[in-house]
C-alpha cells in the first residue's frame, strides 16, 4: 500500500461523489460473490443497498473499505481508492456486520479506546456522539448489559467519533424490535439532515423505501436496478384493481388493449399495471364490449413489489419489459 501525503480533506469542497464503484468484482474460487457492480453514491443521498441473502452485499461493503481486495474493477471515496492510500478514508466511517465491543467495559470506555486508536480531536467528540445516539445515560453501565439496538447505535457512535461526511452501514436494524427500528430509522435521519451521506445495507424493505431517496438492487452479485426509488415505481406503472360485469370478457379486453401490462387475477379480481392514458383507452374499450366497469381503483407499488419482481423469476419490474439497469 501506498501513502499519500496530501492533507486536503475531501469534504471541503463538492468534488468527487462519495462513492463510485465500477465493474467490481470478487471472485473466490470458481465461486464469484461480486459480479461486475457499478454504482455511484451522491452527496447528500440516503442510499439503499438491497438484495437478497447470498447476493454479495456484504462483500461488496468490505470491498469499499478495503478490507478485502477486489479481484477486479475500482472503488473510489471521494475519488481517492482505499486500497492506495490510507487518506481515502479520510471521511469515512460505519462497520460491516454488528460492531463489536469489550462487554465487560462500559460504553464510554469502549469509545475513548476507539477514540484513542483514531488520534487527532476524536476523543473532543466523545460527548457529543453519545448525545447523537441517545445513549449519554447509559454511558457508565457495561456493554455486555446493552441490548441489541444499544450496541448497534454505540457502533454508530463510535463511527462518528470520526467525524464523517460518508458513512457506510451493512444491516443497521437487523434483530431489532419495531421500537429499536423506528430509533435507528430516526437517527440515520437526524445524521442525514446533519449533512452525512449515508449509504446502508438493509433487507428491511419498508424502512429503506421510507428512509432512502436512491437505491441499488444487487441479484447474484449484479446490479439489476440503480437510482432513485421514485424512479423505480414511475418505471413500473400504477397498479390498478379492476371489477366488471363480466370480467371473463374484460381480461380479453385488457390483454388485447395497448399500454396494459401485467394483467391476472388477485383475489377474485383483475389487476394490471398501466399509466393514466392506457387506463382512460382501457375504460373505453371495456364499455365497447359491454363489460362493465363496476370498481376501478389505483393500487400503490411497495418498494418491496419491485424488489422481487427484480430479485426473482425474470428480473423483470412490472409494467417494463425488462429491468432497468444501471
């Protein structure tokens, strides 16, 4: 490994993204975890990084903060590559699977060690971080007497110790209650209103679509989508619910009407994806063949509709004819 000398530090100015990574792979053996990954994480996003088990989350997460070396491709924070120089974590923190702790010291203790171990002014933060994530009265008690939420939100604390413009998190809420999500959701909302960039890896897929603004998608170590998850549900088309007088005749008609896509039956009733122009054509058509339209309603696409349509079977979102590819 090589040291740069250069002292700038990366946050002073917008320069490079946070993060680019381009054709990342990891190959261990004949079995390859990372398959070509390219994304790009922005300044200021909040960004999911989703897939299944197995699909090389985690592995890509070392990847970024050169824990392991990348058996092809780049990764840049802040355009800087860890593997290069010491100062492209200048910026940077977060942990890779549960942050571990001395159990038998208690919380400030095992952050004035970290702190300790980083130099500079991070100990001066010490304070300040247990504040952040709400642990300034459980500060004196051990480690080991911490529940499961206390011990990922002191790893957060000890991440900011660092005073991070990036911060890189693999599975926050894991085996957290819905109390302990909803504090850890709150406080990664509180670091980004605070201007930290925050990319996280997360199965949760109702706390990613309320909590992130971008996303990246990863089946079997390969993007399947990146970008805005407003995006993604745009992409997809609305979701409609359609009754008729005769619905035998109306799903003829939907299948043969341009712009409707994804038709079948849930619940006993029609379902299709289409956008407002479609639908009006579609109204139209059915009335013309005397099936009437007795309920026609909108039906909101979860992030967690795409993920699988991305993620099993075909790859394909709904309503597109194949999936939209970074």
């Amino acid at each position: 490994m090589t040291t740069d000398t250069t002292s700038a530090d990366p946050r002073a100015s917008p320069g490079p993204s946070p993060v680019e990574v381009r054709g990342l792979v990891k190959r261990y053996g004949e079995l390859e975890a990372v398959a070509g990954v390219d994304l790009t994480v922005h300044a200021g996003d909040v960004y999911g990084y989703l897939g299944p088990n197995g699909a090389g989350k985690t592995t890509c997460l070392r990847m970024m903060l050169g824990l392991i070396r990348p058996t092809a491709g780049s990764v840049r924070l802040f355009g800087r590559d860890p593997l290069e120089t010491i100062h492209a974590l200048d910026g940077v923190a977060g942990f890779v699977e549960a942050p571990t702790f001395y159990p038998y010291l208690n919380g400030r203790r095992n952050l004035e060690l970290l702190a300790a171990f980083d130099g500079g002014d991070a100990r001066d933060r010490l304070d300040q971080a247990l504040e952040i994530v709400e642990l300034s009265e459980r500060a004196k008690d051990r480690v080991g007497g911490y529940s499961h939420g206390m011990r990922q939100r002191l790893g957060i604390a000890g991440a900011l110790l660092r005073d991070p413009k990036l911060l890189l998190l693999d599975e926050p809420a894991t085996g957290l209650d819905p109390a302990g999500m909803r504090d850890m959701r709150l406080l990664i909302r509180r670091l980004a209103d605070q201007g930290i960039t925050v990319m996280l890896s997360s199965h949760l897929l109702a706390e990613v679509e309320e909590l992130c603004n971008r996303v990246a998608i990863v089946r079997s170590g390969r993007i399947v989508y990146e970008g805005a998850i407003a995006e993604l549900k745009r992409s997809a088309g609305a979701t409609y619910r359609l009754s008729t007088t005769d619905d035998s005749r109306a799903v003829a008609v939907c299948h043969a009407q341009p712009g409707v896509d994804d038709v079948r039956i849930v619940h006993g009733r029609i379902a299709f994806t289409a956008d407002d122009a479609a639908v009006a054509e579609l109204s139209q058509a059915l009335i013309e063949a005397g099936a009437l339209i007795t309920m026609l309603a909108p039906e909101h696409v979860t992030l967690e509709d795409l993920f699988f349509s991305l993620t099993e079977g075909d790859g394909v979102v709904p309503g597109e004819s194949r999936a939209v590819v970074a």
